[in-house]
C-alpha cells in the first residue's frame, strides 16, 4: 500500500500563539479539576482497601482477593433451577 506523507500544517505566527495560549488554558483547567477530584477518588481508595482488609481478616479472601470458601453449590447449577430438557424449536 503506498501511503503519503502527511502535509504538515502550516501555521502563522498569530495561529501558534492563540494554539500555544489556549493549550496552556485547557491544561490549567485540567489540573484544577484533578485537584477538585483527588480527595474523593483517594477516600474511595482508602475505603476499597479497608474492605478488603476487613474481608481478609474475616478470611472470607486471600491475598489475592479470591475466595477462600468454595461456592454454596457447583457452578453448573443456577438460582434459577436445572436445565430445561430438550430442545425448543
């Protein structure tokens, strides 16, 4: 496949400092909803790991987060009861 370089744009001087000036905006903007969002997403962090102690001192999981007890009932069964017989058209 025979692919063409890509033209590069061509830009005046006024262009590049409007570009320049407002990608210097959307990254201050960006930073400040970082730190708006920071504490909420660290106290959720800080909860999941308390949980998860919790579930490892409860020995309910290991420290890979897997279970530590086998299911109540064998993983082909269903709440919803054993397989129908036969085939529906």
């Amino acid at each position: 496949m025979n692919q063409r370089p890509l033209a590069q744009p061509q830009l005046t001087d006024e262009q590049r400092e409007a570009l320049l000036a407002r990608m210097a905006e959307i990254t201050h903007q960006f930073r400040q909803m970082i730190e708006a969002v920071l504490p909420a997403v660290r106290a959720a962090a800080e909860q999941a790991a308390q949980v998860f102690a919790a579930l490892q001192a409860a020995g309910l999981v290991d420290e890979d987060g897997k279970p530590t007890r086998p299911a109540d009932r064998p993983a082909w069964q269903t709440p919803y009861g054993p397989p129908q017989k036969g085939h529906r058209p």
